[in-house]
C-alpha cells in the first residue's frame, strides 16, 4: 500500500477484517485474471484496504467436503463445513458478510449456540415471491442477522415492511469498473444501431419484439432467454453464446443505443447493463423498474418509458434515431454519473462506512 493510502486508512480508524462468502467460487475468476482482459476482481478488494477494511474471501467448497456443490448457486452456497470453519476459526473476524442470503442460513442458525459473537451482515438478497426454498431461506436469514445492505431504495422499503425491520436495512448501491467500461471508439465494420443485453427473467422480450416490429433499424440481442424456435422480425437478430468481457465491451462501444425492456421486479433487473451502457457512454432506453430507479436519471442519463409499453418504447428508439445530439447528449451525462455515483471507489467508501458500523466492537 502506498504511504498515502496507508495515511488515508489510518484516518478511518482501526483496521478491520471482513470475511466475505461469495455464492459460487469466485477465486477462479480471480485465478484466471489478466489485465484489461476483463473488469478487475481484485479492484474493490483494493479500495476497501484504502478506507481500512482488509478482505479475506472464503468460497463455498467442492464434493464432498460440500454435500451441496454443484445443486445450484442457492444450494451450494448453504455449505455447512464453510460455516463451521468461519464459526471455528475465524472468531477473530470483526466482521461477516454473506454476498446473499444463502452462506448467512448456517451460521445465523448455530452462531448461538457456538458462541459466535463476530456480527453477520448479508450484501445483496435474491427477494422472491415466486420461489418457496428462496423464500424460506429468506424468512430466516433476515430476521437473524445483524445488518442486510440492499441496492435500492424500492429494495430497502419492501425488506423493512416485509420482515418488519425498523433498524438494520441499510442502502448501499452496485458499482461498475468504471476503467474496464468506459468510452471508446466503434469500429465502423462492426456497428450495431440498437442492442439489448440480458439473461435475468426481468427482461421484457414480448415487449421489446413488439416494438421492433416496423422500426427501420437492426437490433441485436445478447441473451439466453429466447428460445431458437422464437419467431423474431425480420430487423432483430439473436446472440445467445456466451462471449468475453473484452467481445462484451465491444458490443456496447459498436452499438448506438442500448434497449432494456423490463418487468417491474423486486431485484434490480438491468443493473448491471445500465451501470456497463452508462459507463461507455451510450444512449439508453430503460423501462421504469422501480428497482433500477437508482441508478439513473430519467432525460438526463436515459429515457425512460413505462413497464409493458411497446409503443412508447417504439416511440423512444424513433426519436433517439432520429436525434443523433440527443444520443450524444445522455451518452455523456450517463458516463458522468456513473463516475460520480457506481465506481468501485466510491461504492467501497459506502461498504467500508457501513462495515465499519456493524463490526465488532474493539476490545477495551
């Protein structure tokens, strides 16, 4: 750590250690990093030790140490050995953060009776109405823990009304690799007018077909949500590979606009594609998710259009065709905002903060 950063931590007051336990294994990724092949996964890490915070991250394990493995992300992500080895070994932790709810069940359940002190927060929660395993998951986790960071403010006041908590839901954000996604020039062999990006079940796909439907323009969709026998019109075309980061990138930096037709969903649908759209500067046409609310800025950064309306989504992308300034324009505003808002750096400022006040309390 440089000597500023190690002057900026000191400022923050103690150094603190947080486990995290991600869902699925994230150390692969991290393994198999090359610089500028891919957003940084080590970049947060950073940031956190800039405010204080040192990171140890525990993935859940393989067969058969982990009955579980391989049963899903929500099943796997349960590990029971995981949970004994934190509530065993790590009770030196000032704190622990499940990234969703499923690593919080275990030790939730048994942290009292193995006198498990070290405070237990849960980042980010898959909220459901649809999926019972989900759903009783989250009956017990969220009552039990010390503090659930959400990523929206539609977010924070469904968890409050639904488990009645008054205290201990706190608004936290989602962030991009604001280096990895940025501006930069098309390549003019490639150039896709409009492009849709996502594979979550909040993507509106009737309803962004049906606006295509008589528009002169091309759309490419980047999903694994249309089935090959869909019938599309004759100016979408279909991607359903899995691709790089870096054939990602290109996707946005060719594209003129990005279209993301949503359902109104308890989760943050599009997040992620409005985050990497916005901070390559393009032009987006966004569905009015209430989830998503945060994480733009309607006329400012993009247009926004009601939920299930395929002609005022049709109306949106003619007039942002027919406004070349206007794609300018938002493009621009949305790269600024993202920068100010859901860069790395500054989501770790708000994590750290917000560690710092549910970890354990120094020893006297």
């Amino acid at each position: 750590m440089m000597p500023q950063e190690l002057s900026n931590a000191a400022q923050t007051g103690r150094r603190l250690r947080a486990i995290f336990l991600p869902p699925m294994a994230w150390q692969p990724e991290r393994d198999a990093f090359r610089d500028g092949a891919a957003p940084d996964p080590f970049e947060l890490d950073r940031h956190l030790a800039v405010h204080g915070i040192d990171t140890t991250l525990i993935d859940p394990g393989r067969r058969p140490r982990n009955p579980l493995a391989g049963r899903g992300t929500v099943l796997e992500s349960l590990d029971p050995m995981r949970a004994l080895r934190v509530m065993l070994a790590e009770r030196q932790a000032d704190i622990v953060v499940s990234v969703f709810e499923g690593a919080a069940l275990p030790i939730a359940l048994l942290r009292r009776a193995l006198l498990f002190r070290v405070p237990l927060v849960v980042w980010d929660l898959g909220l459901t109405e649809t999926w019972p395993l989900r759903e009783r998951i989250l009956d017990q986790v969220v009552p039990r823990v010390d503090g659930v960071f959400v990523l929206s403010a539609s977010q924070k006041t469904y968890v409050e009304n639904r488990w009645h908590r008054q205290h201990g839901v706190e608004w936290l954000g989602h962030a991009v690799d604001v280096t990895f996604f940025q501006p930069q020039p098309a390549n003019t062999a490639d150039n896709i007018p409009l492009l849709s990006i996502g594979d979550d079940a909040g993507r509106d796909m009737p309803t962004l077909l049906a606006a295509m439907a008589g528009l002169h323009a091309k759309l490419l969709i980047k999903t694994s949500r249309l089935p090959e026998n869909q019938i599309l019109p004759a100016n979408v075309s279909v991607l359903r590979d899995r691709i790089s980061a870096l054939a990602l990138r290109g996707l946005y930096a060719n594209c003129r606009i990005v279209v993301l037709a949503l359902h109104p969903t308890l989760n943050a649908s599009g997040v992620s594609a409005i985050l990497e759209a916005g901070a390559m500067g393009r032009a987006m046409i966004v569905s009015d998710n209430p989830a998503i609310r945060d994480f733009i800025v309607p006329d400012e950064t993009c247009l926004v259009v009601p939920c299930g309306d395929a002609i005022a989504l049709r109306a949106a992308i003619d007039r942002l065709l027919r406004e070349p300034d206007t794609c300018a324009r938002l493009g621009a505003n949305a790269r600024r905002f993202i920068e100010r808002t859901c860069s790395r750096s500054v989501l770790a400022a708000r994590l750290a903060s917000l560690l710092r006040q549910y970890a354990k309390p120094e020893s006297p």
